[in-house]
C-alpha cells in the first residue's frame, strides 16, 4: 500500500514537471530574414543608458546591454573584428516601472520592477541621422523572480525591431 501510495506521488510529480517544462519558452530568434544583415550592415550597440537615473538602478542598463550584445550576434547582426562595410549605431534609453510605493532597499527589490521601457534608436553615424525609432515594453509578472528572463526577452524583442528594419 505505501509503495503504490509512494509510485503515484512520483508519476504526479513527474507528469506536473514535465507539463511545467513543457510551458517554457526559450526566448524568440530574429526572424531568419533580416534586410540590414542581406544588404550588409552590421549594428555597433552604442549608448544603453537610463533613462531616469532616480527610478532605474545603474545595473539594468549593464545587463541589458549583454544581453542585447548576445542576441545581436545571434542575429548575425554584430560586426566581427576588423570588419568593414555599413554600420548602424543602436542606442537604447531604458526604464524600469514599479508597482506602487513598495519600499526598495536591497539588491532583490530593485529588479522587482513590473516593466521595462526602452527608447530604442537606429543611427547612421556617418552623419548621425535617425534610421528609426520605437518604444519596446516588456512586462515583468513575477518581480526579481523573473527579472533575468523579461531582460533576455526585452533585448531579444530589440534586436527583432532592429533586424525587421529595411535601410532602403
């Protein structure tokens, strides 16, 4: 009896593992059709700052610009080592939003941010001008808990917005 008891709680254990994982997503790819990277350009990151220094912690530009790095050289969109040919700048102002006036002390509270907002910006830098511009929003449901992922997928939805762009 207590062995049959002990197999069914491992088999429900199991199957509620197995559908947990099953609902998770790795981050989204740039679409395999990019019209910068068929025309020959590549995109430099350029400034990935806050956008308010009061609200925003130094740390969520730091990470968001490695994650944004990662997921342009996923894209084939990163210019390699002595590389030549057409290049973009990419600049990025980025803002965390908080829910409420929950108090912030300590380093888990401020990547307990509900979302990030970033004004993302396309630049030829041979004579400066605006390619494009947007704002990306990703929501964060789970406060510091899934802070890492809304960042790994608020530089993937970037880098799709940059890839999806035709320099004509």
């Amino acid at each position: 009896m207590q062995t049959q008891r002990s197999m069914l709680l491992l088999t429900v254990l199991i199957v509620s593992l197995a559908a947990a994982c099953a609902g998770i997503q790795t981050a989204e790819q740039p679409p395999d059709r990019s019209p910068l990277r068929e025309k020959g350009y590549r995109v430099e990151l350029g400034i990935v700052k806050a956008a308010d220094e009061l609200e925003t912690p130094p740390s969520i530009p730091s990470r968001l610009r490695f994650e944004l790095e990662k997921q342009l050289m996923i894209a084939g969109l990163r210019p390699s080592e002595g590389q030549g040919g057409k290049r973009l700048r990419l600049d990025v102002e980025t803002r965390a939003t908080y829910q409420g006036f929950a108090a912030r002390s300590g380093i888990a509270a401020n990547y307990a941010y509900s979302a990030l907002f970033s004004r993302v910006i396309l630049v030829d830098p041979t004579d400066e001008s605006v390619l494009a511009e947007t704002v990306v929003k990703t929501f964060n449901g789970f406060g510091s808990w899934t802070a890492d992922m809304t960042e790994i997928d608020h530089a993937a939805e970037i880098v799709r917005y940059v890839a999806s762009i035709d320099p004509l």
